[in-house]
C-alpha cells in the first residue's frame, strides 16, 4: 500500500523563477492538502484540495497556488519566488474533508 | 482563528524515563488533536489522536489526555528509548476548518 509520494526531493531554484512540486496521495485517499515548513517551525497550511477544488486556503499569497486532477494527484505551483520561499513543502493525504493527515516526506526546496 | 502552543521547545530525557509534551489550543469549537512524529529528513508521522468525547487514549507506551474545560492535551511516552528521539507535533481541528500545529518538541532519549 503505498503512501503519500512527493517529487523532486529536493529542488534549488533563482529568486523570481516559478516551481512546481507534485504529489500522489496514499491509496483510498481524495483529499490532499499543502504545508510549508520553515525550520524549526511546525507545518503551516497552504491550501486544500477536495474534487479538483480548492476548499480551503491558508494566509499565502496569490504567488501560491494549487491544482488536483481526476486520479486525487496534486501540484503546487510557486510564482516569482522569493528567498523566503525556501522551505520543506509537505503534502498530506486523507479520506475526505476533517480526517487524519497523512504525510508525505516533502520537498526540499531552496531559492537563492 | 485556532492558536496551538507547545511546551517544552526541547526536551532530553534518560533512556528509560517518561516524557511529556503538552499543547494548549485557543478555538473551544476544535474537536480532533493529533499528534506526529518527524524523524529528520521525513514527514511527520501520525503517533496517536484523541476526539473530544475521549478523555484519554493508550497506545502501549504512548497515551494521550485531552482537558477540554481547561483546553489542552498532552502526549505521554513512558520507557524511553533512543529511537523515540524526534521532533513531536500536536495539533488541533475544528470541524469545517484546517489543521492547526503547533511549534514542535524536540525530544532527545539519551542512553
């Protein structure tokens, strides 16, 4: 059964190019969400995906933004990125709306 | 909105000893807290959860309390060992609403 798949790994990027990450949930699940993780500091919520969605979104610019197709299978996309972007981006799977999260082992992503 | 603290940031225990991490949340309409494991380098792990119609959950060395009166819970892992070491998070949902984590524990199990 596999879990929550994220790719790339890891990813360096130059301030105001774009970035994509992408993410296959855990089998069974339709819902996927977004986090960004700064060090040391616990995730953040980005965005919700439910029936190619968006459902719910956290404080993050309009530079962030998200799509989830047919088969549950998500991107985040990351316009003109700053150095603040730099960040673990993790994406969490679940069965419907208000269940337990299951994560991903994120991307590593690091603008210079 | 949801507010989650965590205390302590850090915490170093003998292999063998308990620990306890405790999380108070501000929103009284959040009813699920779970909490999570990340080991360095991966995501975080769902350990244990409780629903606020529990007062509290086992799972063999893990438990969970949850206060709703006074709005907080708390993670109890009793026999430490090494590989307990990680980073801890709670977190919080109301219903309709995102999950809220809080800051993270870093938890070191020293033999």
């Amino acid at each position: 059964d596999a879990g929550v798949t994220q790719s790339p790994t890891h990813l360096i990027k130059t301030r105001g190019q774009q970035v994509t990450l992408r993410c296959s949930p855990k089998s069974g699940h339709d819902t996927v969400s977004w986090y960004q993780q700064a060090l040391g500091q616990g995730p953040q919520f980005i965005f919700q995906y439910y029936e190619e969605e968006e459902r719910q979104r956290g404080n993050f610019p309009d530079r962030f933004s998200g799509h989830q197709y047919p088969n549950y299978s998500s991107e985040l996309n990351v316009n003109a990125l700053l150095l603040g972007d730099s960040a673990l981006y993790l994406c969490a799977s679940s069965l419907r709306l208000n269940s337990p999260l299951h994560f991903g082992n994120g991307t590593r992503l690091t603008v210079t | 909105g949801e507010n989650v603290e965590q205390h302590p940031s850090t915490l170093s225990v003998q292999e063998g000893d308990s620990a306890v991490i405790k999380c108070t949340y501000s929103d009284s309409a959040s009813n699920y807290f779970p909490w999570y494991k990340q080991e360095l380098g991966k995501g975080p792990q769902l350990i244990i959860d409780i629903r606020s119609n529990v007062g509290e959950k086992k799972d063999q060395r893990i438990a969970v309390t949850l206060n709703k009166t006074a709005k907080h819970f708390s993670l109890h892992i009793t026999e430490t060992q090494p590989e307990d070491s990680a980073v801890y998070f709670c977190a919080a949902l109301a219903y309709g609403q995102n999950f809220v984590f809080g800051p993270g524990t870093r938890l070191s199990v020293l033999p």
